[in-house]
C-alpha cells in the first residue's frame, strides 16, 4: 500500500484512555502554542469529540494532530459554503457562519491541557491499518476512518481553501455516530441517543483541511445524510 490508498480504521476502545494519550475521544486535548481549547460564540468550552495523531503513512496529513470539537449547547447541521473557493481569512471569521459553535484543529504542537474533558467519557482510540477500496461510482470505504477517499451519501463537495490550495479528506464519521457521555451530564440536544453525544445532528461527516496547513484551523466538516 501506498500513502495515496493507505487508511486507518478507527474503532473506539472500551479501554479509559488516561492523562498525556493522544488517540482518544474526550481527555486531555494536546495543542500547540498559540491555541486554545475552544469556545463556542455563545461562550461554552466546546466539547473535545475525538484527537487523534494521523499516522505518518497517511497521504498529505500524515504526522498531524487532529482535534474535533462541539458546543454541548448547540447541535446542528454545518451547512457548506456559499462559494467553492473559500475567501482569504475564512479560518478566522467564516463569513457564511451564524455562530461558531465547532472547531478543527489540524497541528504539530504537543502542549497537553491541564484538565479533561468534562463531557465525554475519555476511551483510547484503535487504529488500524488497511487500504482504500473505490466503488463503481468513485466513493471510498464506508465508516470512521483517516484519510482515504469520502464515501459520499450525497453528491460530492469539493472546495479551495483561501490560499488556493484544494481541500483534501483527513477524516470520515460515519452517520449516527455516538461517543458516551459522563453519566452526570445532561443529554446533548437534538440527540440520536440519550446517553451519547454526535457530531452535527449524527450526520455523516467529512473532515477536510488544507494541505499547505495555512492555518491551524483550516479545516471543515461537510455534513451528509
């Protein structure tokens, strides 16, 4: 296999991933210099999904780490871009965007945050390694998993970052996804299940970022069902 149709399938461990582990949904975020953990405009700390470091076989990603964050307050739907081509600064302010209430993190920084995530139970990530497999109609392999080729529910997306370069897959969610909450926490609104939390109303989504890592931020989630 080659980095072009190299994947990792990403399944969650029933293990409790501890302080300073880095492929895991909830726990400690590790982020780089510079970077916060998150906040909603409405002024929650968002919660910390899933991190995980790419592994270095992956095409175009390989050797970052990668952050998905949600308000717990607000579950929607991320509705694309007005336009194909992305306008310069969109990482900062995306213009088409009502209220921030995710983050995308995509980066080599390795400063790990003082406390846990106090949403989600923190459970260790499991990848492994297999190969990209295209159907007929150009869509890759179904579920969660880094890098590879969208398995699209609906037509493709495809968009230009601001500084030119096209946005490439880093990582699918599969549809309905749940990632267990801490049993004192409320349930998320608009949930698919009372004890778990989703991503975007628990459509499918597909991670895509910039490959020139012209931000640390330049990353969307194109939500499909």
């Amino acid at each position: 296999m080659t980095g072009a149709d190299t994947i990792y399938l990403v399944e969650v461990g029933s293990e409790r991933a501890g302080e300073g582990e880095r492929n895991t949904v909830g726990g400690w975020p590790v982020l780089d210099a510079g970077l916060a953990w998150p906040v909603c405009d409405c002024g929650e700390r968002m919660v910390l999904f899933f991190q995980v470091d790419v592994p270095a076989d992956i095409a175009v990603f390989g050797g970052d780490h990668l952050l998905v964050f949600q308000c717990p307050r607000h579950n929607d739907a991320c509705f694309p871009p007005s336009s194909r081509r992305l306008p310069e600064g969109f990482w900062d302010a995306p213009p088409d965007n009502d209220m921030r209430f995710w983050q995308i993190l995509l980066h080599r920084g390795n400063i790990r945050a003082a406390e846990a995530d106090a949403y989600l139970r923190p459970r260790r990530l499991i990848l492994t390694r297999a190969e990209e497999r295209i159907d007929e109609h150009g869509r890759g392999r179904p579920g969660f998993k880094l890098g590879g080729v969208p398995a699209w529910a609906q037509d493709p997306e495809h968009y230009i970052c601001g500084c030119g370069a096209a946005l490439a897959q880093v990582c699918q969610v599969p549809e309905d996804f749940g990632f267990d909450k801490r049993p004192e926490r409320p349930s998320q609104p608009y949930t698919f299940h009372d004890d778990q939390y989703g991503l975007f109303l628990g459509n499918e989504v597909y991670i895509v970022a910039c490959p020139e890592h012209c931000n640390a931020a330049a990353a969307w989630p194109i939500a499909q069902n």
